[in-house]
C-alpha cells in the first residue's frame, strides 16, 4: 500500500469515528478540538471528505494487499 492510500485511509478513520461519537454521543471531536466553524475545522472536514474520495478508488484496485 502506498504512503498516500495510508494517509487517506487513516484520515478516512478518523472521519468516521468523529461520525460515530456524533451519532452515538452527540459529541462532535474535531468541533471540540479545533471550534465549531473554524478554519481549522473545516480544513480537517475537507481533508476527510478527499480521503474518503479517494479511499473509493482502493475498492477498484487489482493490487494484492
């Protein structure tokens, strides 16, 4: 697995435990982190949201793992 795949998979982590505390907690991690709204904040969203994106295209990859 490459560097990148790994950053974006564990970046794709955190985006879904940050989901998981908010659906189960109702406890938004990076908001509490970084503050609700913030520059901060919005850049750790995006960066998650590209991971995400670009985690879909491992479904599609003839490499052995």
């Amino acid at each position: 697995m490459k560097i990148f795949d790994k950053i974006a998979l564990i970046l794709t982590i955190i985006g879904a435990i940050n989901w998981g505390s908010i659906g189960i907690f109702g406890f938004d991690l990076v908001a509490f982190l970084f503050g609700s709204g913030s520059i901060l904040s919005r850049i750790v969203f995006t960066l998650v949201g590209l991971a995400g994106l670009w985690c879909i295209s491992l479904l599609f990859r003839d490499d052995p793992v």
